[in-house]
C-alpha cells in the first residue's frame, strides 16, 4: 500500500465527501418516522407471540 502524507489524505477525505449524496431533512424525519413505526410493530407482533407460547407453555405444564 503506498504511503499518502497527510495533507494528501485530507485532500483525498474532503474529494470523496463532496460526492456523498446527503438526504434531505424530510428524507431523514420520513425514515426516522418508519423505522419508529417498523420498531413498534414489530416489538408488539414479537410481544403477543411470546405471550401465545406463554400461555400454550403453562396450560401444558398445568396438565402434568
């Protein structure tokens, strides 16, 4: 690998940063939003899951 001084490296850093695609504001609140929204979902799916086994699990045991 070929050894860059560090004025170079800067150079190299600031190049690459000035063709990144940054989002716009909205585009992060509208993804924040989702993720929030998937989260949620997906925690409460997980939650009444478990509590399904739960509540198969200790009517089993109740059996016995």
């Amino acid at each position: 690998m070929a050894k860059v001084s560090p004025g170079e490296f800067i150079r190299q850093v600031r190049a690459e940063t000035a063709r990144v695609v940054w989002p716009s504001s909205r585009e992060t609140v509208m993804t924040t939003v989702m993720v929030i929204i998937m989260t949620t979902v997906l925690g409460l799916f997980f939650f009444s899951l478990d509590s399904f086994f739960s509540w198969i699990v200790q009517s089993l045991l109740k059996l016995i």
